[in-house]
C-alpha cells in the first residue's frame, strides 16, 4: 500500500494555487478592462493642458497687442502735444 507523500510545510496546495491562479486572472481581465478607462482619461487631461496652454497664449497676444495699441495712442497723445506747444 503507497502512502500519500506529505508536502513540505509551507508549500503550495493545489486548491490555493487554483484559487491563486483566478484571482490572478481577474486582476489582470479587471486591469484589461481599465485600460480604456486609463486612456480616455490620459487623453482628456492632455486635451485639458493643450486648451489652458491655448487660452494662456491667447490672452499673451491678445495682451501684447493691447499694449502696441496702447503705445501707439500714447505717441499720437505726445505729438499732439508736442504740436499744440509748438503753435
């Protein structure tokens, strides 16, 4: 009569490394369907960066011209004067 060999202390049974096995395989299929999610909300934040940098060197022109704008008029307020001490 053979006896069933014992397994060392500590080693793996076959029920755990089944039960191992499948939750292994759910985190990743659970990870796989995450993926997605994972993108679109990676693509969204980069969309999101790319319209604040947009609107941040948007409002630089705008401010720049402003400022052409505002030095012009302040020349033609100079020659104004200039011309109305003259005469």
């Amino acid at each position: 009569m053979i006896t069933p060999t014992k397994e060392p202390v500590g080693s793996a049974t076959p029920d755990v490394t089944i039960i191992g096995a499948n939750d292994s395989r759910q985190n990743r299929t659970r990870e796989m369907q995450l993926i997605p999610e994972a993108l679109a909300r990676a693509h969204m934040h980069d969309r999101l960066r790319e319209a604040q940098e947009d609107r941040q060197s948007a409002r630089l022109l705008a401010a720049r011209r402003m400022q052409r704008r505002a030095e012009r008029a302040s020349l033609r307020a100079r020659r104004a004067l200039a011309m109305a001490v003259m005469h």
